[in-house]
C-alpha cells in the first residue's frame, strides 16, 4: 500500500513582464497586509527593497567590527613580538614604536575587515543555498533573463491559498504559481 503524497505549500507566486509592475505588485501586497514576501529579479531595481519591508543591511556592522578586531590583533601582535617576545633596542627607540606599527596594523585592519564582509554576506544571505522551493516553479528560470517574479509565502499570517491567489491574480500577472517544497 502506498501512501497518498501530500503537497506542501512554501508559498505563492506570480510572474510580471516589467520591473514597475513588479514593483505596484509589492507595493500592494505590503498595503494588504502580506508581510512575508521575497521578490526575484534579473537586476537590482530601486526601492524594491524598502517596498518589501527589508529593514538596513548589518553588513556595515560587521565591517566595523571586523576592522577594529584587526587593528587590535595586528598592534598587539606587534607590541607582544617587540616589547614582551623579543625585545631589541634599535636606534634607541622604544620598544613601544607606534609609528613602526602603522603599516601591518592598517594592513591587517583591512584584510580582517574584508573577511568579515565576505563571511557576513554569506552568512546573512543564507548563502550558499544549492536548492530553493521556488526552483520547482516552471517559468523561475526566466527570473535571470527578462521576468519579474513577487512570492508569498506560507508563513505569512495573512495568507491563505484561496484568497491570497485571488489577490496575486488581481494584480494582472502573467501568471500566479504554487510553489511546493
């Protein structure tokens, strides 16, 4: 005996020929009530994100932080190796040369700052994500050629499969999907 398959449902979505019309779809949406909506597009198209309610990126965070742990590390690094390791007196100077200190530690600000960019955008992006429920959509192929694409998913607290179809279709789509897990 085999079990009958159920379809589990990861959302809505529905296929625009331009950006602007993408763009009054999201716009609508947000003023409906949807909160969980992801819009996917060949380019970037301005005020998109602030459209679908995204809040500022914490990538600039990251890169504080980032290149203040590596102007640390890099003057510690140095001042433990010429004051505490091995200390030599060259020239008189002081063991504590800041000056000296200067082009590693601006080195090593940079290189940990751009680490932590790479990694904070990976990991912020949900990155690397070799598979998504909307891949199993037909028409999603064209989303990096000439298609503009509006997706609401399940979770959304407002979305029901009935009404929140009759509402993609209102829209004047080129079509509304449903995406399966």
């Amino acid at each position: 005996m085999t079990r009958p398959r159920t379809v589990r449902l990861y959302g809505q979505m529905a296929e625009f020929a331009s950006p602007h019309d993408l763009l009054a779809a999201a716009g609508a949406a947000r003023s409906a009530g949807y909160r969980r909506l992801d819009a996917f597009t060949p380019f970037p198209i301005e005020r998109l994100s602030e459209t679908l309610g995204h809040r500022p990126s914490r990538v600039p965070m990251l890169v504080l932080i980032g290149g203040i742990i590596g102007a640390l590390a890099g003057y510690g690094l140095q001042y433990w190796v010429s004051a505490v390791a091995y200390p030599l007196n060259i020239g008189g100077r002081p063991y504590n040369s800041w000056p000296a200190f200067i082009p590693i530690t601006f080195e090593l600000t940079i290189l940990i700052a751009g680490i932590f960019t790479v990694f904070g955008m990976l990991v912020l992006n949900g990155l690397p994500t070799p598979y998504h429920p909307v891949f199993n959509v037909p028409h999603f192929a064209l989303a990096s050629r000439d298609r503009y694409f509006l997706c609401i998913e399940s979770k959304d607290p407002k979305f029901d499969p009935a009404s929140t179809r009759v509402f993609l279709e209102g829209l004047s789509p080129s079509g509304v999907f449903d995406v399966e897990y």
